[in-house]
C-alpha cells in the first residue's frame, strides 16, 4: 500500500509539473482581494509543534489509552516560489529538555512536499516515529501522581503517509496567506474550502518476531472528506486574520495481522465510517517584503463500535517570520 501510495505521488507532482508550467504563461494580474508574492523567493523560519495521537477505547470494559509520542519544539526553514513548497524541520536539543525518564525516548523523522497551482493545493508527508507514551495514565494507575514515569511503549512504532487534495472555491480567499506569507489578504473574503485526504498508517513493534499469539501488526487506510469553511478579516493595514472550520467524514478501512501456534498469519478485516472535524486559524503581517504570523490546526476524526472505538488526534501550532528576494536566475530558468 505505502509503493502505491508514492506512485501516485510522483504522478501527481508529474502533472502538477506539467499543470504549472501552462498557469505560469497564462497567470492573471493579482485581484483587489489577494496581493501574491508567488514570483519572489520566500524564506522564513520559525518554531512549530505538531504531534499526532490515537486513542484506542473499550467502552464496555471503561478503557481508554491514549497514545503519544514525546511532544516536541522543533524549529524549521521552509522554501516558497510559484506552485512549490519545500519545508526542512530539525528538533534542537536546546528546544527540549530530556524527559525520556517520565515519557521514554521517542525517535521521528519525517518530510513534507506542499504544491498549488490555481486553486488546488496538494500536499504530500510522510513520517516514521519509534516510542510512545500513554499520555492518560493518571485514568489507568490509581497510585500515579504527576511526576511521577508514564506507562511507555519504547518499541510501538508507526509509518503515516498521507496525500491531500484541496479545492479553492473561492479566489477572492487567500488560504495560502493564512498561514504564510506568499500572498496577501487585502479585503475580507470568504471561501468553501472541500478536500479530499488519503491516508496509510501502519502500526508495528520493529523489535518483535512473529509470537503466537503474542505480535500483532495493524494497517490503516483512511479515505476522508473534510468540508470546511473559510473566512479572513481585514481590520488594519497589513494585518489580516483568518479561520476555516467544518466537519469530516470518511471511511476507514482497517487489518490486523496476527499468528496462530503454527505462525500461519491471520487477518482480521473491518471497515468503519469515520466521522471527525477540522479547525485552523490563523494571525498575518505582510508587508511587500517582509512578514511575520502565528497559526494553529486542530483535526480529529475516529470510527468505532459497541466494543471499541478509536480516534486520531492532529494538532500544532507555528510562529514565523520571513522575507521574500528576487529568485536567482537559474531558478527562474527551472521554474
């Protein structure tokens, strides 16, 4: 599934290639809603969190786990000109204090491609993280108090890969300018803003063989529709502010993997709809060759039956400041 998956990325960005090069001629001047700054070189950098939990419950037996990896500071450079974005992020020591006695070591590495053309944005990420911790322990021990070691999972580990199409209904809405500085809110505009994800998650214990009964390996596949609405504000010179909210539904497709005594593997199939909500706003200051914001998302989306029910939970948070320069000329030529 993950192969798949990356085919249809490097397909996609052949087309968005070959898509953009036609927008680029035939670009229209900028409105009286929305200045762009796609023809500069914008820099910034900045620091962000953003962390991604699942929450696993067993209502009948009043259970709930909620699993984390170690939340982190990590600061980043991101790269913006015409239809392309490249992000490079790194997790400083001097950002994050050990804390691996009371949550455990955690370990991440992951990449993100962000592509627009016209009023399509795609976006492209894969993440790797080894380590979690069970973040509500205080519900599961009676004898924890704070300070005390969280129970840890030091080998759980998870693939993501995920692609993301979304659609712009609205021109006179910059949604790029929400959360970076490569175009300019100029007038209250507002937008529906419908996109359409597909994701892979894979859930294994790297250190572990095949046990009967004991190692198990889970694989999910989510196909969700989020359908947000988007609104910017205006009030000051240079300063605009910005939000989208709406609901999500999707359908999750999920396996377990398991052993029998003769370690003959085992599957176990279910398919789910999943139901879940998207919220990001976001603060600007743009000025023609400057800019500086703050942004923050929330989203969240579970299925679930009478036995069990599970959720993902995304969230973050980014301040940046950057600045934009005349693209070199080789750049140019490439672009």
């Amino acid at each position: 599934m993950y192969y798949r998956l990356f085919l249809c990325a490097c397909f996609w960005c052949q087309f968005v290639y070959v898509f953009a090069q036609t927008d680029i001629k035939h670009q229209q001047p900028d409105s009286i809603y929305v200045t762009s700054y796609r023809h500069l070189l914008n820099i910034s950098t900045g620091l962000q969190t953003n962390n991604a939990e699942f929450i696993v419950a067993y209502p009948k037996n009043n259970l709930r786990f909620e699993l984390s990896p170690r939340e982190t500071l990590q600061q980043f450079l991101l790269f913006q000109y015409k239809w392309i974005n490249f992000r490079y992020s790194f997790t400083p020591s001097y950002l994050n204090p050990d804390r691996s006695m009371l949550t455990g070591k955690n370990t991440r590495s992951s990449f993100d491609v962000f592509m627009a053309v016209k009023n399509i944005d795609i976006a492209v990420s894969h993440q790797k993280s080894i380590g979690y911790y069970v973040k509500n322990t205080r519900d599961i021990l009676a004898s924890w108090k704070p300070g005390d070691p969280y129970l840890q999972l030091p080998n759980l580990a998870t693939k993501m890969t995920s692609i993301e199409f979304a659609y712009n209904v609205n021109k006179k809405f910059s949604d790029v300018g929400m959360i970076s500085g490569k175009s300019k809110q100029i007038k209250h505009a507002w937008s529906f803003l419908p996109a359409l994800s597909f994701s892979y998650t894979h859930f294994y214990d790297p250190a572990i063989q095949p046990l009967a009964g004991q190692h198990s390996e889970d694989y999910n596949f989510d196909v969700n529709l989020k359908l947000p609405l988007g609104a910017s504000l205006v009030w000051a010179k240079d300063w605009s502010v910005a939000a989208t909210a709406g609901p999500v539904i999707g359908v999750n497709f999920f396996r377990t993997d398991t052993y029998d005594q003769s370690l003959n593997q085992l599957q176990n199939k279910e398919t789910r709809l999943s139901t879940g909500y998207w919220v990001q706003s976001g603060l600007s200051y743009t000025r023609d060759r400057w800019y500086t914001g703050l942004d923050a998302y929330t989203y969240q989306y579970g299925s679930g039956t009478v036995d069990s029910r599970t959720r993902r939970f995304f969230y973050g948070l980014e301040l940046y400041i950057g600045k934009r320069f005349n693209a070199p000329a080789l750049l140019k030529k490439l672009l």
